[in-house]
C-alpha cells in the first residue's frame, strides 16, 4: 500500500470515537508497506477502515470495561467477527475495571482511573502482539479539548490519560467538530448507521451511573437506558442524543401498596448541531408516558423516571 494511502485512513483515525465511541477497539497495524513496525490503538470507524486496507494483517481487540449499554459487546462481536470477518479478540475486563471503581464517586477521579486502566489493557495486548508500539491514535475532537482545558470536564481521552503514557499521541481530527467529523466520515463512503450513530462517551455508562458505581445500580442503568432507546427510536424521532441516567440517591415509592425507596430514572434528550450548544427537544407527553411505564415495571429498583429539561449551557450533555 502506498504512504499516500494510509495516510487517507489515518486522516479518519478519530472519526468513530465520539460518534459511536460505544466501543474501544485497539488496533495493531503490522507490517503495512511503507509504515512496517508503526502500530496504533484505534477505535471502532478506525478498525473498519484498516479491516478494508490490509485485512487479516489487523489485530482489533474489543476490551468490554463492563460499562457498555445493552448488548454492546455482543453487537461488536458481530459485526467485526462475523460481518466483517476481522481478526477480533474479546477481552471481558469487566471485574477489573469494576473493582478499581469501588467506592469512587468523584467523576473526575472516575474519568481518570477508566482512562488509565485502558492504557494498562493495550499494554498488555500490545505486549502479547510481541512487537513494540509507539503510537496511540485516538478519537479526539475539538470539544473534548474545549471543555478540558476550561476545567468543565477531564475527557478520558485528554485528561483522563495516565501521566507515565508510553506512546505518542497521534489525534488527527483533534481540531474537528462533531457535525464535521460525521462529513469526514460520508466522504469515505462510511455506512449511514455508523456516521449517524449516536455519540457514547469513552467512560460508558461510568458517567451515567451517578457517584460511586455499584454493579446493582449499574445494572438498573442499563436496562433503563435500553428501555429509552428503544421507544425514542421506535416513535422515529430525528434527536442528536438520548439517554437514561440513574443518580447515586434513592426516592420513595410506592409497589402494590406498600413503601418503595428506589432510584429514580433521568431521561437526558438533546438537540444540537456541534455539541457546543444544545436544546432539549418537546417529547410527546405520550412517548414519556410510555417509557416511565416501562420503566418502573421492567427495571427493578427503580421508582420514578424525570425528563431533564437543562439546554447546554447551563448543563453539559452528561451529568458527569
């Protein structure tokens, strides 16, 4: 392949990260023509575009931190083993990531010990691939380092990385927007439901499982969250971004008449164009109606569902 080439790809490194940045796929390019020994650790858009290039000589290995949405990790199992016939290994670090997660309720503190613990797994994968790795390519955009530098919020991906990083950044879309990314990535000819899928923060449902994680609470999330999706798609709403978030507090209810003290469910809903700025769409009082329903008999522990009405600013898209 000539240079020319792969630099065409690697000008779509980050394009996936924060447009279906659901999952972290590290990527080790080995022996491609003029870049032989110069390996990266990519995300999913990345992975499909090398899976094109040069095939079977692309290692993806999905690491599931245990804070995927429903059904995530098996959704890339899928499409990369099966659909798209890759080279995938599957690394289930859910207790790791977890157990390093105890008791941890500052979101910063949170950011940084997922972004650090993902390092550490792509050393370990790196090393097992036996040649040395030098560069880490990531997804980063325009607003991650936006926020990060007026201290709003640490993205894992800028202020989440271990200080002792090993590798040497390569952030090719580092200067985009959201709106332009998604351009970038119809211009390669990309499928419409990857360019168009919804953004999903590197952290994972880690920053919608408010305060300290608990895997009960965790796992009321990811059922709510599912529930959500689903009926906003089905009502075939045209949004930006939705999603459930569940707080680290309880609220009291009431289940075939007695006392209940659960969590409360929040329904986060955005529009925008270049996440700068956002507005919280009008959803049909019917379709709330239905998703609170669901919700309070589907998920156990969970007793009350709230709309969050907060545009950006004052708000940020996540509540962490």
């Amino acid at each position: 392949m000539a240079q020319a080439g792969v630099d065409g790809i690697e000008l779509a490194l980050g394009s996936k990260h924060l447009l279906a940045g659901d999952a972290v796929l590290f990527a080790f390019a080995q022996d491609v023509g003029a870049f032989e020994g110069f390996e990266v650790v990519l995300d999913r858009l990345v992975a499909a575009l090398l899976i094109r290039a040069i095939g079977k000589q692309l290692i993806c290995v999905h690491v599931n931190h245990g804070l995927m949405r429903k059904g995530e990790s098996e959704q890339v199992v899928d499409v990369f083993k099966n659909q798209m016939d890759a080279n995938l290994v599957y690394v289930d670090a859910t207790d790791r990531f977890l157990d390093k997660l105890v008791d941890v309720a500052e979101p910063e503190a949170k950011r940084k010990i997922i972004g650090a613990e993902f390092i550490r797994v792509f050393e370990e994968e790196a090393r097992k691939v036996g040649d040395e790795v030098s560069f880490l390519a990531q997804g980063t955009i325009y607003p991650d380092i936006l926020e990060s530098q007026d201290g709003v919020k640490a993205h894992h991906n800028v202020g989440g990385l271990p200080e002792d990083l090993q590798f040497e950044l390569c952030e090719p879309v580092k200067l985009l927007y959201k709106d332009e990314v998604r351009v970038v990535g119809r211009e390669l000819g990309l499928p419409e439901n990857m360019v168009e899928r919804q953004p999903f923060p590197g952290p994972g449902l880690g920053v919608r499982c408010l305060g300290a994680i608990t895997r009960d609470r965790l796992e009321a999330l990811r059922e709510a969250d599912a529930i959500v999706r689903e009926e906003i798609d089905k009502a075939g709403l045209t949004i930006w971004q939705y999603f459930a978030v569940v707080p680290d507090f309880r609220a009291t209810g009431v289940r075939e008449g007695k006392r209940a003290y659960d969590w409360p469910c929040i329904i986060r809903c955005i529009s925008t164009v270049d996440v700068m700025t956002a507005e919280v769409p009008e959803l049909d009082w019917a379709l709330l109606k239905r998703i609170t329903a669901r919700v309070t008999a589907e998920v156990p522990g969970i007793c009350r569902v709230c709309y969050d009405l907060t545009p950006k600013p004052v708000g940020t898209v996540e509540w962490e």
